[in-house]
C-alpha cells in the first residue's frame, strides 16, 4: 500500500463515510504495546484502547500468534457446526464467569450482546417492560436502543423503540417504584462509562439484584466496558452480585470484533429453538483471539496489575488537585476526571502532546488504557495531562 500523509487519509475519511463520527483530526496506522503511530510517524501513548477494546495493548504477539495460526486453519464456521477453538474459548469463558452464569451466546460486538440479553429476558418471562439507567448506555441497534438513555440517539428513532423506564442511577427508592409484574428486565452497566464514568454503590447492585427476585424479572448487566477492566474479571464481582444475563464485548478478543451473552442454566432452558442467531457470531477467528487474550489476562496476571496500577493513577489524578478539575472517578482502569467546562479542548491538548484519551458525556475524560500499562507510563500520562490542562 502507498504511504499516504494523515492529512489525505483524514480528508477521504471525512468524504468517503457519512458524517457520523466527531473527527479527531488523526490517522493511526500501527500500534505495538501502549504505543500507537500514525501516517505522519508521530508517537502516542494509548490512554483509550480505542474505546475500551484492545486491553492487552497493540499488536500483541500471543493474540497476533493466535490469529495468524487460526487464518491459516479455520477462519469460518457455522454455528450449527461445532468447533474446536470455539468449545476452548467458551469453557475459559464460562471458567472465569461469576458462578450461576454456565452457558453463553456469541455475536459480534457489544449492541449484539445486549440485544441478544434483551430478546432473552423477553422471550424467558413472556413480559415486556424494560427498566434502564438515565445516562446509561447500550448500543445504537433498536432493542438496544431502548434501553441506552441518551436523547440524541433516541429522538430521531421514537416510536420505534421498546418500552423502557429510565430511572435515576444509583437510586433504590425509584428502582423500586420502578418494577412491576410487567418489568421483563432491569438492565444496567454497574459503572456508567459513555455519559462520564460513574460507578454504581455496591448496595445498588445488590438491591437491584433483590428486587428482580422479587419481582420475578431478570436482572442484565451490561459488562461491555468494565469487564476485565476495573480490577476483577467483571465489575459485578466487587458487589457479589450475579445477573442473570450478562454482555461482554469491546475488550474480550483486543480488537477482533465479538460479542457475548452469558446466561444462567434457566434462561439457556427457556429459549425457545431458534429464536436467535448470528452467521458471524462464534467465528473461530474471533474465539481463537478471544481465547489468547483470556489466556494472556490470566497468565500475566493482569486483574490484580489494573487493579493497582488503577488506583495508583487515581490517586495521582486526584493529587493534581487542578484548579479546572471538578471530581476524579473511577475503579482498576476505568477512569473520568470531571472537568467544569467542555472536555474537548482538553483531549486535543492532551493529543497535541502525545496522549490519546476519550471524552465521556460533555465535560468528563475518559481514560481506558492497556492494562498492560506501568505505573512509569502512569506518572508520565499523568504529567501530560497536567501540562494539557494548564495549556487548555
Ligand atoms: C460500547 C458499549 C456498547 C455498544 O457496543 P458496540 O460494540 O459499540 O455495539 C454497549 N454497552 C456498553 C456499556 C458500551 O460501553
């Protein structure tokens, strides 16, 4: 391919594509570990994995290992035929799963995920209401969509949305008002990443898993951003709190598109032959990447490492003590510093001096690096953003 300059890339990526996207104004053509370079050869630290996916850095040599010998294997496989590498990766799935949850459906992103749980809870209760977080978020697919809070997304869309109650997050009173014989599901990301990184106390987790009891509704956690990320395998784990559904996507096989849906044995029961698919979905590509990823998490002992290396850069993010900061938050390797004006001057400061970030509502900086990341990257992104929000 002809090297091209990142303003020619950029400018047919603007022509080419509907204009859907907030551009960054950069093209990125090679990454290896935390470092990604773009069409002009500049150097940047990753401090977004590209929204949350690639959790083991760039161009890792066990997943590029895996890859490369699946392509040259087996890259498609039906689901109604079953596979080698797909039962490999389902069993370390379902190994490092919350207990309960014994079986799951694969597609291949995280809108699909939720969509698969959404027309699982309908399909298992017979009911048809959906309660969800106000700024929550999952997915741009209409069942999905139901669910996600935002406006902007809803608006052009209304009356072609599921019935779905938006509560105030965090809320036990107005969840509880919430539910009735006709709730199928509650569904919630047990921390909020899109609309600013806000974490769920562990006693709304708990109670939100009571009251489904009792309601007899299925409880879903949408886990496509915090899984493996917050200093556990999945956010849930820190309450103790089982779902019975739960959706995994974004970081699950570093970048090679997936999506699943863990499920207890009473739903997989319910579920009526063929009320769902996917022809992509359990592709053995995916799951052959999806496993050496779970393999590598594992092995370098990566759970335990965000977790401390998550509170390390919380802590020195909040000792910045920055005049234009409102509030750091965060859990493992998901984090937000608050700002109390517009995050985008910010970002481009932050870009302008080697670090890429990612803005979460309209005034939050969202930081989901590798969780490959040391504490000496740590302490140099967090002198970056210091420099970027004096300069902004
Ligand atoms: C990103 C995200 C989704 C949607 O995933 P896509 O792969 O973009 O479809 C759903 N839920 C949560 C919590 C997310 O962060």
């Amino acid at each position: 391919m002809i090297a091209r300059s990142t303003e020619v890339i950029v400018a047919l990526d603007r022509e080419l594509q509907p204009p859907l996207y907030a551009k960054r104004g950069l093209a990125l053509v090679r990454g290896e570990g935390i470092w990604l370079w773009d069409a002009d050869g500049r150097r940047y630290l990753d401090l977004m994995s590209n929204y949350g996916v690639n959790i083991l850095g760039h161009a890792h040599p066990r997943v590029t290992a895996a890859i490369i010998e699946q392509a040259s294997r087996l890259l498609s496989c039906h689901q109604s035929f079953a596979s080698d590498v797909r039962a490999a990766f389902l069993e370390r799935l379902l190994a490092v799963a919350p207990a309960g949850l014994t079986r799951a459906f694969l597609s291949n992103s995280g809108t699909e995920a939720v969509e698969a749980a959404l027309k699982f809870a309908w399909a298992a209760t017979g009911r048809r209401r959906i309660v969800a977080a106000r700024r929550g978020y999952h997915g741009r697919t209409l069942g999905a969509l139901a669910a996600t809070a935002e406006k902007k997304y809803r608006e052009p869309f209304a009356g072609l949305l599921a019935e779905a109650e938006h509560v105030p997050y965090g809320d036990i009173g107005t969840l509880t008002a919430a539910l009735d014989e006709h709730t199928a599901a509650v569904i919630l990301e047990p921390v909020q990443g899109e609309s600013g990184i806000y974490p769920a106390p562990d006693e709304y987790l708990r109670a939100a898993r009571e009251l489904t009891r009792q309601a007899g509704a299925l409880l879903i956690f949408d886990e496509v951003q915090t899984a493996f990320r917050t200093g556990a395998w999945f956010a849930c784990q820190h309450a103790g709190v089982t779902p019975d559904l739960l959706c995994v996507a974004k970081g699950l096989a570093n970048g090679v598109p997936i999506g699943a849906t863990l499920m207890t044995e009473e739903i997989a029961a319910a579920l009526p032959a063929g009320v769902h698919g996917s022809t992509f979905g359990g592709n053995p590509l995916a799951c052959a990447a999806g496993l050496a990823t779970l393999e590598t998490l594992a092995v370098d002992s990566l759970i335990p490492h965000s977790a401390d290396v998550g509170a390390h850069f919380l802590r020195r993010l909040r000792e910045l003590e920055h005049p234009a900061v409102r509030e750091v938050r965060g859990r493992g390797l998901m984090l937000g510093i608050e700002l109390k004006s517009r995050s985008t001057p910010v970002l481009k400061a932050m870009q302008e001096r080697g670090l890429l970030a990612l803005p979460a509502g309209t005034v939050v900086v969202r930081l989901l690096p590798p969780l490959i990341i040391t504490r000496e990257q740590v302490d140099e992104a967090v002198a970056g953003i210091a420099a970027a929000l004096d300069a902004a």
